[in-house]
C-alpha cells in the first residue's frame, strides 16, 4: 500500500496554444494523446445532459456567432443536450435607430411599445435564421464538416406581461409564465438543439418582449438542466481587488446583489443565475464571449474562464463509494504505469473503497487517498494519497491529508504512516517525520517490499 503525491498525468488544459496535430513529431503525438485523456472525464460526465446556453446579443453583434455554433455543435455530437437562447439588445436598438427612434427605459427595463415590439419581431426573426443558417454548415476543412445539427424552434414560451409597474405601463415587455418542457425534452431527445428567441406568447394570441436572461433561466429550471451558461458581454463576477470570482455560493451572491458593487448587465446575469440554482439548476455559469472557445474552456478546463454559480461547494471532500471506483483507478492508473504507486486492480479498490476518500470536482474524481487501520494498534496508514497532474498545486493533496488525519482521529488514532519513494520533502512539510520499519505495524512489516525500498514516514496525530 504505497503512496505518493505525484500527477497523474501532466497534461496541457484545453487552453493550451497551439494544439498539436495528431499526425505531427512524437512529442506533438504524444501531447495530443495527453491533453485528449485529460478532457476525456467531462466528456463522459456530460453525455445525456441538459444544457441551456444563453448568448448576449452582442456576441452576434461583434461577428462571432459561427465560431460559437462550431463549438456547440461539438457539445452536442459528444451527446449533450442543448438549449440555446438568444438575445436581441443591440440588434432592437439597431432597428429602432434605422426607424429614427430611441428605445425607452424605466429603469433598464425596456418598455415595449408597438414599434419597439415590431422591432424585437423583424431582430428575432433575422437572428433566427441566421442561427440555423450557422447551423447548417458543413463545408469541408472546417469544423462543422460531416455535421448533421437539426434546429428545433417554435413557441415554446408562454408568456405575461410585466404590467404596470410604478405608474409605467410596459406595454408589450413581458416575463416569462410557463415553459413547454414536455415538447422541448422531445425535441432533445431526437438529437436536435433547440433553439429559443426573447419572445413569449399569451394564451390569448399577445406577443411580449422577453428578456433573454428571464427565459434561459426559466428553462434551465422547468428542464430541471445540469447547467446554465450565459455567454455575457461581462468577464464575470468582479472580486473586492479586481480579479474575477471562479466559485460563488448562494449566500455569496445573494450579498452581491444588495452590495451596489455590480454594473447592470452583470447584475442580471448573476440575478438570473441565482434563481436558477435557487430552483434546483445545479451549476449555473457566466462566461465572458470576448475569450475565443470561452463555453469548452469554462467546460472542459479545471478552473474555467468565468464565474460559477453552484447550489454548494462545486469542489467535493467525501467519502468514497462504489460509484467511484473507476475514477479513483483513472487517477492512480497513470501512476501505477510510471512505478510511482504499487499497483492496485478494481477488484481491490472495490474491495477496499470505504476506505477511500474523493475530491469530486463538477463530477470528475480529481484526487484520492485511502486510510487503513490496524486491529489494536493505535497507528494507521494513509495509501494511495494522489492528486490528478492537471490540477496539481491547488491544495488538493492538503485537503485529502487533513480529512484523513481528522478520519484518523475520530478512530482513536495516535499515529499516521506513509510509504514514499518520491514525496518524502512533500510530508516532511507537513509535520511527518522518518522513521524505520521496525516502527510498523508488524503486520504491515511483513508486507514491505524490499524492491521499491519506500521511506517510512510518520506523523503524530
């Protein structure tokens, strides 16, 4: 039961610039093959779910709709389900300026009148087909070649008015009341995106302007989605020293939107994704549009290149379970192979999982250890403590050793040991000390292997 903490496979996130070709030099092979396995995981969490992907106007606006539905189209030939909904801010602006007008305002909500609702119908209309036009590409030599994306739209939204609000009749603005779930889970299933404009429909034949944030939130929560993403004109959400939030909580967000500190845009994003989670989406994302594959960088990278909103703590500390047996070997697996850790087959991880505990990072095991216990000895060993290469560095080997130490405590343990044949320093750090092996358990003694000739570590609990 050796243990170490080394990376599992040191791999280039989906970031990395260039991207080697798979036919080139045999380090481009080989960093090829590398960064694939590490993208591999969410590839298989995602298969099967929902997605509801919003995107701002503007993205359209600044030229960079077909680069989007390329990458979309990726998501969906992997088997993702998407609904994708877009806005039409600039574009009404646009037509309502062609008309010699100026939209009108209370607050930053727009009150829609006729010729602003006619407006929203001819930008709608044009963004429609210009999204199913992208769609349905598929020269050769690009990334839409041999693609077969069916696009499903209809009136999918019912909607009411948002009324009089403050003495200011809206008009034609409206909110969304109910999603046609059913219809849109059907379409999904036969493989098709659907896609939604920001307009609703009243069962009494009324057309209202609807927000793009309000009916990709609504959706996301009547498909109960495994993920919102908004595709936002904004880089995120803003830190006290500038930067920008990866992981925001509930609570988090719920002091953001009392705090003033967000500009209006930002503010209704992180608005609209709140009540999203507070619905029972799981995950809800704000991504910046500007940073070119924004949507599989924030999918398919680690750390992403947004802010996310989650139900909880997006990153796992628990106890490990029969579900997890294959993504514990996928993280042990790389280093079984360079000789870093003693080899261990699924019937034994099987066997011995409740001993295990996991790091779970948006459904992908990313680091393990495991604890064993000496029948009447007041000493026990920590195994199999390894973090995945591509996220080395981030404190998840510190997480796994101290919930193991505190496991250990609530045990009645007194003393914890490590075999090691490359992290000694990595536990000297961390309060261990070398020792011999006549300290082991005598059992464990026994059981050493003179080949690997691993130092002996140990720790006072």
């Amino acid at each position: 039961m050796n243990d170490e903490l080394q990376p599992a496979l040191h791999a280039p996130g989906p970031d990395s610039s260039p991207r080697p070709e798979p036919g080139g030099a045999p380090d481009q092979q080989s960093s090829f093959v590398a960064w694939l396995r590490t993208v591999a995981p969410y590839i298989h969490a995602f298969r099967g779910r929902t997605f509801v992907i919003g995107i701002a106007g503007e993205l359209i606006a600044e030229g960079r709709l077909t680069a989007l539905i390329n990458d979309i189209s990726l998501l969906n030939a992997m088997g993702m389900r998407i609904v994708l909904v877009h806005g039409a801010r600039p574009q009404v602006v646009e037509q309502l300026r062609l008309r010699g007008l100026e939209g009108r305002y209370q607050g930053h909500i727009r009150i829609t009148d006729e010729i602003a609702l006619e407006c929203a119908k001819e930008a709608s209309g044009e963004l429609r087909l210009d999204i199913e036009a992208a769609f349905s590409q598929g020269l050769p030599n690009t990334p839409m070649a041999h693609s077969t994306v069916r696009v499903v739209s209809g009136n999918f939204i019912t909607a009411r008015p948002v009324g009089v609000v403050d003495g200011v009749d809206h008009q034609h603005t409206g909110l969304v009341r109910k999603v046609d779930a059913a219809t849109i889970r059907f379409a999904l299933s036969s493989g098709a995106v659907v896609l939604l404009s920001p307009l609703g429909f009243s069962p009494t034949g009324e057309m209202f302007n609807l927000s793009m944030e309000d009916i990709a939130a609504r959706t996301a929560i009547a498909l109960d989605a495994d993920k919102l993403v908004f595709l936002a004109e904004t880089d995120g959400i803003p830190d006290e020293d500038g930067g920008i939030l990866g992981e925001i909580s509930e609570e988090d967000a719920r002091y953001l939107l009392t705090s003033g500190r967000l500009d209006p845009a930002t503010e209704s994003y992180l608005r609209h994704a709140a009540i999203a989670c507070d619905g029972g989406v799981a995950r809800a994302h704000i991504v910046p549009f500007r940073i070119d594959g924004s949507l599989l960088l924030e999918l398919f990278q680690h750390n992403g290149v947004g802010s996310m909103l989650v139900e909880e703590t997006l990153e796992a500390l628990r106890d490990a379970t029969l579900d997890d047996v294959g993504g514990i070997l996928a993280v042990i697996r790389p280093m079984e192979e360079e000789g870093i850790l003693a080899p261990r087959d699924h019937a034994q991880i099987e066997r011995d999982v409740e001993k295990f505990i996991v790091i779970e990072h948006d459904g992908v095991i990313f680091g393990c250890a495991a604890l064993y216990a000496y029948e009447g000895q007041d000493i026990a060993e920590m195994a199999c403590l390894a973090v995945n290469g591509s996220v080395q560095g981030q404190g998840d080997g510190e997480r796994l050793l101290r919930r193991i130490e505190q496991r250990a405590r609530n045990a009645g343990i007194r003393r914890l040991f490590v075999l090691t044949t490359r992290t000694m320093h990595w536990f000297l750090k961390r309060g261990f000390v070398e020792a011999s092996i006549d300290d082991l358990p005598p059992n464990r003694r026994d059981m050493y292997n003179w080949q690997r000739r691993s130092k002996v570590l140990i720790k006072r609990l």
